[in-house]
C-alpha cells in the first residue's frame, strides 16, 4: 500500500503542476554572448527548415565521406 500512495502522490503532483516543468528554463541576460547564441539557435529551429532533408545524403555521394565531413 505504501508505493500505491507514492504513485498516487506523483499522480497528483503531475496533474496539479500542468503547466510548470520539473526543471526551470533558462533565462539569459539581455545583451550578452550566451543570449545572442540562444536567440540565434532558438530562430534557427523554429525557421521551418526540414531537418531530415538539410542531413540527408546527396546523391553519388560515398556515406563513409560525407559523415567524415559532416
């Protein structure tokens, strides 16, 4: 009975904390490197961009080559 009040309580906790993840975001300052890099990758993967094709092998190309390369 003691682990089903556990999951219970997780149970609880989860859908009382819907909207709050476990770990917090990470906020950077305003004008700093670490915010520009942020704002930079955050713009490059909501872009739209197909990942799958950006990565995918060109034709005639040898595999073992191009992820030496990539």
């Amino acid at each position: 009975m003691h682990r089903l009040s556990e999951v219970a309580a997780l149970v609880e906790f989860l859908l009382q904390n819907k909207h709050k993840t476990f770990r917090p975001k990470k906020r950077f300052p305003q004008g700093t490197l670490r915010y520009n890099l942020h704002k930079k990758a955050e713009a490059t993967l909501h872009s739209g961009v197909d990942l799958r094709t950006a990565v995918r092998l060109p034709p005639n190309e040898n595999l073992d080559d191009w992820i030496a390369v990539h």
